[in-house]
C-alpha cells in the first residue's frame, strides 16, 4: 500500500497542471482529471471508473495497494460519453457503454462533434487485464453480468438482449423502457422495471423459456425491485405523485410491497402514514435493500431528514430508524455483512463523508475523515472504496480506509478555498453559501453562483458531478480574476431537510427560493470589499432560471448575468384534478412565477448560452427569451452550441462558454 501511495503522489505530480493564470485557468482547471462511473467486482478488491481528462473519456482499472492502469485509449473530445460500468463477479471482464447520452439513453444519440455519421451507442466488453481492444457486443445500454460471469444481458428500447460469447440475441420486448436490470442468483432469471411514462412496473423474466411475469401492476410508479435473499420474493417500492394543490400533510402516496416471484401476487409491508414523509423521496444511488437477516432498508423522511430506516420483510411493523440526526443521506449501500455504509453531511453541513451501522441497528461511526467529501460508497471483494474531493482536488476514487488513493490525484494549484457562510432571507430563512474572495485589492467586482436542478447541495470544494466540477472550477477562474463569488445554496434544494427542500411558495408557487438568491446578492453589496455597483449573477438551468428572474425583478442590483440553458416560462399543462377556475390561478401563478412575468421591468445586459439538442430545457426557453429582449431592445449576447446537450458534452464547448462569460463580466463590470 505505501508503494502504491508513493506511485500515485508521483502520478499527481507529473500530471500537476500549471498554476492558474488569468490567460490559462479555465484551460487548465477543465482539463483536470474528473473521476465518475465507479463499480467494482463481486468477489475481488478490482475497482473500475471513468476518466474524463480535457474531454477524452477512458476506463480505469485497479486493484487495492496496486497502482491503476488505463484499459481504453480514446484521445479525442468528441463528447462520446462512456458509462454502466460493470466488472463481472471474479474481475477478469469489463462491460461498459460507450456513444448515446446516459441521462437519456433510449433516445436519439447525441452528436456533439456534429459528425457527418453521427455516432450511435454501443455495448462493449473487454478482458479487465490486457491490453486487447474492448469488444463491441450490441447497440444498448445497462450491461450486467450473469452471477457466473459467463453472459451479459444489456437493454435498448425496450429490449432485452442476451450475449454469450457470440452475436447477442434478444429475449424478450417490452412496452416500456428498461431500468434497474439485475439477475437473480441462479443465474435464470433477470429483474427489472419497465417504466412506461406515467407509471411503472416491476417485472421478471424467465431467460431461458423465456416468460415474462409482472409484479401485481398497481396505479403509480413500481421501483427499486430488491430480491430476498433465497429468491422467491421480490420487494419494490410503489408510488404515486400528489395531486396537483395537495397539503404537504395529504396522502398517503407511497408503500413497501412484497410480491411472490412464481405468480407474481404481492401483498402491502407497510404504508407511510399521513403527515411528514408521506410523500415518496429518494436518494442518488438504490433506494431498496434486503439484508440477509430478513430487514428491508429504504429511505424515508418520517424526521423532516431524508434517513435509512429498516423494517422486518416478513412481519412488518413499525420501521426501525438507522441514522438519526438533523442531517440527510445522500446515498446507502448494504454491505454482504449486513453493514449499512451510507454518505451524509453528518457533522459538516457542507461536506459528506461515509458513516457505517448495521442492519440490525446500534450507533454509526464514522468510517472517513478528511477536509474534502466523499460520496458514492461502492464494494468490492468486501472492500469499500467512493469518490473523493476537497477545495484542491477534483472527483478521484479511494479506498475509504485513509482514503487511499485508487488512480491519479490531480491538483488545482492555487486553489482558493471556499469559505462556509450563511445569511438570512428576508422572511427570515437561514441560507447556506460557500464565498470564494476574489484576488486583488478592493473594493472588487462580484457575482452571485446559482445551482441548477434545484434539488443539489453545493459543497465546499469540487463536486462530484462533472457539470458542477466545471462550475467549481469557474468560479475558482472567477475569483482568481478578481471576482468575489458567492455559491448560493437556496431553498428548494438538499442537504437542509424537507421543509427547505420543499418550501412552501417554491417554483411555479410563487418562486420563494429567489428570495434566497436576492438575499445574497443583497449580501454581498453590503461587504466592505465588494463594489456594490458592481454585482453580477451567473447559473445554468434551474440556476440560469434564477439568473433571468433575478435580471428581470432587479436589474438595479443585478448589472449583468450569463444564463446557461435556463427556464424563462414556467407555464405548462395543469392537471384535470383542478376545477377551470383553479387552473387560471394556477397559471397566473406559474406566469408572475417565470422571469417572462416580469420582462417589462428587465434592464441589464445578458449572456444567453444554450445547445440546441437540449433533452432537458428546451432549447425554445432561450429563443422565446431573445425575442422579447429583442422587442424591449434590452441588451443581450448569444452563445448557441449546435448539437450539443444540456450537460455539455465536449469540454471545447464548456471552455469557450466560461471564456465568453469571462469577457462578458469583464466588459459590463469591470
């Protein structure tokens, strides 16, 4: 281990980019190393990832104490993300997907290098070890391997597809899309869920006749199938979406379901009662597991906290709370001891670390430590192992104990760490930010940060998202340019618990989390070493959203922003559950809720960047928005990316997006 520790210091080292520079930051701090897509084997400490460096994405193998080595050589920045990892049980072969967009991977593929031919998305398999080229089995998507590794099954529109060594074949179809695909231990069956729009089933297919059997479909969303351990029931979580004007005590909307796996029948474990936790939320890895002594574990948030409760599979009863605290789980895992290992922000607001407990309950401990965070817990041959990062150092996978490095460790250099900081709004919520003071003498030019999603947390230092790690590292270019940014943690987003997430008057009820934003903005007019004329605000989708409402409310206080793909009508088709007269108030709402509702009193320039492949906002919210500023004559830039998707996908895109955005402030504000 402390051979491998050496090599990968070494490693970091050599790969150490330059100090930032004005000319060179945003160059330099997007071409970092960014770690994603962690999986390991079942049976051996063997761990695998993505490594996205300046856009070219490759896999990465290593074995703990061993040093890692590259499995895949592509060098271009060409946008073809790779992605679904899987290792089989003895580490010997990697399958992956290489081409399409994951977030979306039915859909049309995305052809951000604008190809002639653009490309398509493939299933490829490789030996874990050589040096061989990975072999490409099946256009699709989800790979995952047989318990005894021999075959694959993987999925593409509502396929299922088989592959044995040979040409792959396809097995069964579905009316639906296919998610969460995973055998059973024998070896002869394959779980998944079929997700059909507007609701959702659980199904199991019979490999070999083959036979499809569903899990008793119900009215709502069947999710997170966990099989029991001896395999002959499947437990899923089934719920349905509150009507639209429905009280935040309403419900119930969401059980545990058992079902048999020879016909199918099931019967209700639990029900959430009414009142706090009766609407159904999740976290960002699987939300359902089934411990070998007969507990099932799912997040609930019963406390006003988003915890891991445990509940008896065969008896039911009252559920069993694992993680107490005014905290939240960002994600779970069940170890095959039986070992919760859960990442949370604990006891630091604004970092995450790993914490175990056991199934059965007791008192969690702390399993890592650290400035940084740590997020995405994954086992391997028994040992775990995440993501880490810090103020300095983007998303890299380590072991968990001493958070050992697994690869390369690259460095930000004169990274300016971000201070944690809070405010109060002027209802009087208490805002969580992160200020990252700009380099140079005062009083100096500032910027506000907003998120997009809404529901993320910003962290004190690199986040383990690509598109976020990007904005890290703009905001550290900000700031060494002379900036002073503040990264704005709002309401409507995680990490704070339900009543902040899902605050009242939030969204297309009225848009209370820009109170939040204007709070901060107000904030940092009133620090010393701020120009309080001098304040700008950036973000991107639910950010670039608050960005133009922000422009359009308060142009007095905000002198210039650049909104990435943002949202700028709320307005959408409303549900039959509301009568004529409440749907017009529903839509009057979502209008003086938009930043089209309040276009009039708009003044400050903009930067307008959007790709016109966008799956996530459509790419009409920014031509609906250049035409009225157009109409107002209110000045505005534009930055359109042909083909290019809501994440962008090639880091040629995002750098020239942040250098526009640069010389953009540079220009209104300095």
């Amino acid at each position: 281990m402390r051979t491998a520790l050496k090599l990968c210091g070494a490693l970091a080292l050599a790969f150490a980019p330059p100090a930032l520079a004005q000319t060179d930051d945003l160059a330099a701090g997007l071409a970092l190393p960014v770690a994603s897509q962690m999986a390991g084997a079942r049976d051996v400490p063997r761990f695998a990832w993505v490594e996205n460096r300046a856009g070219a994405r490759n896999l990465w193998v290593a074995d703990a104490g061993q040093p890692a080595w590259q499995r895949t050589r592509y060098a271009e920045d060409d946008g073809m993300l790779l992605y679904d990892l899987a290792l089989s049980p003895d580490g010997q072969r990697l399958a992956f997907v290489r081409g399409g967009d994951e977030e979306f991977p039915d859909g049309r593929a995305p052809n951000t290098a604008s190809a002639a031919y653009p490309p398509g998305q493939q299933v490829f398999v490789a030996n874990a070890t050589t040096g061989v080229d990975p072999t490409p089995i099946g256009d699709g998507h989800l790979p995952v391997f047989s318990p005894d590794g021999s075959r694959i099954a993987f999925t593409r529109r509502g396929e299922i597809w088989l592959w044995q060594g040979g040409k792959p074949a396809r097995i069964a179809q579905v009316s639906g899309e296919v998610s969460d695909l995973k055998w059973t231990p024998d070896g002869k069956r394959l779980y998944f869920v079929d997700n059909r729009d507007d609701h959702a089933f659980v199904a199991l297919l019979d490999v070999d006749a083959p036979k499809l059997t569903y899990m008793e479909p119900a009215l709502g969303f069947s999710v997170e199938p966990a099989l029991s351990p001896d395999g002959t029931q499947i437990a899923y979580l089934q719920f349905r979406d509150p009507p639209a004007g429905a009280t935040a005590d309403s419900g119930p909307y969401w059980s545990i379901r058992v079902a048999d796996t020879a016909t199918g029948k099931a019967r209700t474990l639990w029900t959430a009662p009414q009142g706090m936790g009766s609407r159904y939320a999740g976290t960002r890895q699987h939300n359902l597991w089934w411990s070998k002594s007969g507990q099932l574990l799912f997040p609930w948030e019963r406390s006003g906290f988003l915890h891991v409760y445990a509940i008896d599979a065969a008896k039911g009863g009252a559920p069993r709370e694992l993680t107490p605290g005014n905290f939240e789980v960002e994600t779970f895992v069940l170890g095959a001891d039986d070992v919760l290992t859960f990442a949370a922000n604990a006891d630091e607001t604004d970092r995450r670390h790993f914490w175990q407990v056991s199934a059965s309950g007791g008192a969690a401990k702390r399993v890592t430590a650290g400035k940084g965070s740590e997020s995405l817990p994954v086992f391997a041959g028994g040992l775990l192992a995440g993501i880490a990062t810090d103020a300095g150092h983007p998303a890299h996978p380590v072991l968990a104990r001493g958070l050992a490095p697994l690869g390369e460790v690259a460095e930000l250099k004169n990274a300016i760490a971000p201070e944690a900081v809070t405010y109060q709004a002027e209802d009087g919520v208490i805002v969580h930010a992160q200020l990252f003071r700009g380099r140079g003498k005062g009083p100096r030019p500032a910027l506000v940060f907003v998120h997009g999603g809404p529901k993320r947390q910003m962290l004190l230092g690199f986040h383990p998202s690509q598109y976020y790690s990007n904005a890290y590292v703009m905001n550290q270019a900000l700031a060494a340019h002379g900036y002073t940014v503040l990264s704005v943690n709002y309401r409507s987003g995680t990490g704070y618990g339900q009543a902040f997430r899902e605050a009242p008057g939030i969204a297309r009820d009225g848009a209370a989390e820009y109170r939040d934003v204007l709070a901060g903005g107000r904030w940092l007019a009133a620090q010393k070493d701020v120009a309080s004329d001098k304040i700008g605000i950036w973000g991107g989708s639910w950010g670039g959203y608050l960005t133009a409402l922000a422009l359009a409310r308060d142009s007095a206080l905000f002198k210039a922003g650049a909104d990435f793909h943002g949202v700028h009508t709320l307005l959408k088709p409303l549900e039959g559950s509301l009568s004529p007269d409440q749907q017009l108030a529903a839509r009057q709402k979502q209008w003086e809720s938009s930043p089209m509702g309040s276009i009039d009193s708009w003044r400050s320039p903009v930067l307008l960047v959007h790709g016109d492949d966008d799956k996530n906002v459509d790419f009409n919210q920014s031509l609906l928005l250049a035409r009225a500023l157009s109409a107002r004559r209110i000045p505005f830039e534009e930055l359109v990316f042909p083909n290019e998707r809501h994440e962008f996908l090639r880091t040629a895109d995002w750098l020239a997006a942040y250098r526009r955005t640069t010389a953009f402030f540079d220009e209104k504000l300095k």
